[in-house]
C-alpha cells in the first residue's frame, strides 16, 4: 500500500505565502513524477505544477512565478511553495504521484488539503 500525506493548508490573506507538502510512505519501490492539482468548488481539478524525479518541472500558466515546486527524494516528500497568492488560489490542493510498488507503476493521490486566500 502507499499513501500520499498532504499537510500545510489553512487561511493566508492576498499576497501572503504558504507552503504545503506531500510524504510518501508505505510499501515501494521508486517514486517518478510527483504534482499537485488543485480543485475549486464547482470547477473541474487541474494540474499546478509537476516535477520530475530528476528536477525538471513545468507549472500551470496561472501560478507561474508565484509557486515553486520542489522535492526532496530522500525524504519522499514533494512541496509547493505558494507566494503572492491570490483569492483564485483558493481550492483543495492534491498531491498526485507516480509511484512504482509491487513491479507496477500506479497513479496515487493524496486527501487534500484546503488552502483560501481571503482577507
């Protein structure tokens, strides 16, 4: 089983920072690519950002040169750094990871965690 842990969401007000992250655990073997999605109310859920396992990242068109996607491999754990944000920023924020367990490659999510951007 593997697992998919987000933490760090809450409230910040416009133009504040935050930052979430997302821990792998349980039983595998590598993690590819990890990303975080988002999804607001009454919207469908997109792609934020992405990064690779090598480091090479590309983000959505909408939160570039605001968020920052990072991860540390040796502790299976990937980060959104969220500046600048805005009250569009405002939605459940999903980690989402490639992750190789049992010889086979699967696509894993975690629970999600809100972030609002309201004054």
């Amino acid at each position: 089983q593997v697992q998919l842990v987000e933490s760090g969401g809450g409230l910040v007000q416009p133009g504040g920072s935050l930052r979430v992250s997302c821990a792998a655990s349980g039983s595998y073997s590598s993690i590819g690519d990890m990303a975080w999605y988002r999804q607001a109310p009454g919207k469908e859920r997109e792609l934020v950002a992405r990064i690779s396992r090598g480091g090479t990242s590309n983000y959505a068109d909408s939160v570039k040169g605001r968020f920052t996607i990072s991860r540390d491999n040796a502790k299976n754990t990937v980060y959104l750094q969220m500046n600048t944000l805005k009250p569009e920023d405002t939605a459940v924020y999903y980690c989402n990871a490639y992750v190789l367990s049992d010889r086979r490659w699967g696509v894993y999510w975690g629970q999600g965690t809100q972030v609002t951007v309201s004054s």
